[in-house]
C-alpha cells in the first residue's frame, strides 16, 4: 500500500509539474504578445470562446488544484506512523477523502465557470441576433 500511494504521489508530482511547465509557457506567450493586444481584446469573449482573461484565469485554477492536490497528498504520506497499524489503516480513507473534497470542489467551480460563460455567450447572441434585425 505504501508503495502504491508513493508512486501515485510520484506521478502526480509529475503531472503537476508538466501542468505547471504549460501554464508558464502560455503566461510567457501572453506577456510576450501583451503590448499588441489591448485591454478590450483580452477582456472580450466571443460567441464560441471565453475571454483570453478568462481562459488564463482557468489555467491558473489548474495549476492550483494539481500543487494543492500534490502537497495535501505529500503532507498525509509524511504524517502517517508507519509502525502504527491505525495510522496505516487510516491512509486509504484519508486519501480518497482529499480526492473527495477536491472533485467536488473543482467540479462546482468548473460548473460555474462554464454556466457563466455560456449565460454571457447566450446572451451576446440573443443580443446579436436583435441588432442584426433592427
């Protein structure tokens, strides 16, 4: 068991930092690109994509999720007792617990995120549709 969550713990300290390593490059190309792009693009979604603001934003949460994920994991694994039986006992339940609270975390934030966007987009094509008529 042990050595299942430490290599668990090991790919997720990988696909962390491969998330990460994106999330910089991206953040590199904006700043390299951001003194052509005004204030207004970058705020502006269309019908069929977020904003540019929008979208970074996301990858940030990301981001985010995977290094909490990563050291909620890594601090459970260092404070077990590996000579107490209920400790060891202990660590399948707390483990799936920290995936628990995470998804259902995530998974509202992403609902709402997504909602949101697609209320404004529905909204900007209703909008659309009234001016191309008048």
């Amino acid at each position: 068991m042990q050595g299942a969550k430490i290599e668990c713990l090991a790919t997720l300290l990988r696909v962390r930092n491969t998330i990460s390593s994106h999330v910089e490059q991206v953040f590199q190309t904006y700043e390299q690109h951001a003194d052509v792009l005004d204030i207004d693009t970058l705020l502006r979604p269309s019908v069929v994509s977020p904003s540019v603001t929008d979208m970074l934003e996301w990858l940030q949460d990301i981001d985010r999720h995977f290094r909490s994920s990563y050291l909620k994991r890594k601090h459970l694994l260092s404070s077990i007792h590996w000579g107490d039986l209920a400790s060891i006992q202990a660590l399948p339940k707390a483990w799936d617990q920290i995936s628990e609270d995470e998804c259902q975390t995530l998974v509202s934030d992403i609902l709402l995120s997504v909602s949101f966007f697609l209320e404004e987009a529905g909204s900007r094509a209703v909008s659309g549709d009234l001016e191309h008529r008048s």
